[in-house]
C-alpha cells in the first residue's frame, strides 16, 4: 500500500483492540525545533500553558488507548505522513483567536514493539520549511531505533 492510500486509521492510535499502547519518548530535546516548542510554551501565562499542556496531554492518551480517527479533513487529529519507514504525525491547533499556532507530533509504530507509539519530535508548524525540517529530524530518530532494532 502507497501513502496515497494510508490514512491515519492505519496507525495503532485509532486501534482500540491493540490499546493500551505505551508511549516511549525518543525525541532529542536539544534540537532547535523541540527548544522552540518548550520555549513557546514557557511564554505562555499560566492558565494557557496548563490549558496547552492539557491538549496535548490529552491527545496522546487518546492515541495510546486507540481512541483517535482520521477524519479525512484539514481537521483530522492523526496523519500518515511517510511510508519507508512509517511515520505518523499527531496534529493540534492552539489558541482559541487567530493567528492559530499549529502544532505537530511525529511518531512510528515499529513492528518489533508492537504495544509502543515512539515519540520522535515535535515542533511548531511555521512554515513548509519547518515541517520538512521536522520530518526529517523525525526520520532521522526512526532510522536510529531501527538500527539498534529499538533495544
């Protein structure tokens, strides 16, 4: 099955049956983009950092227990995003006012850990630049697990 053809309901995060999933957190929190999302989150006041963290908090418990689903929108929660290797991305929008802040969450779900979701990164989606920077942060992480088979 290609990309074109995957959709996030592919990914162990909308599996109920499989759940609970442990999340094992993989990501280098020196990379500038994972700075950049903690940094943001630091100059929020207090009420919209809990209210920021308690989003997130609670999609990566509803992807551990399965609970997501691909709405096959601009609005969906969970995406494909490439296929060798396989890597989904978890998706929120921040703030209630425009401009929106939009936030990604990358993740694999290696065939050899199959009751673990592997954070790989997260950042703030502020351009096509930053995404693919992202991504391939992303990658980069997966292909290192892969190597040392994710001991």
């Amino acid at each position: 099955m290609t990309l074109a053809n995957r959709t996030g309901s592919d990914s162990r995060c909308c599996i109920e049956s499989g759940a609970p999933y442990t999340w094992i957190h993989a990501e280098d929190p020196t990379h500038v983009q994972m700075v950049e999302f903690e940094e943001w989150l630091a100059g929020l006041n207090d009420f919209s950092r809990a209210h920021e963290e308690g989003e997130i908090d609670e999609l990566f418990e509803a992807a551990s227990e399965g609970k997501l689903e691909d709405t096959g929108d601009n609005h969906t929660k969970i995406k494909p995003v490439t296929h060798k290797p396989e890597i989904f991305e978890l998706r929120l929008k921040s703030g209630l006012k425009r401009p929106h802040t939009y936030l990604r969450f990358y993740h694999s779900e290696p065939v050899v850990r199959p009751k673990n979701l592997i954070a790989l990164h997260r950042h703030i989606k502020s351009s096509d630049d930053a995404q693919t920077d992202g991504l391939a942060q992303a990658i980069s992480i997966h292909l290192l697990g892969e190597s040392i088979n994710w001991a």
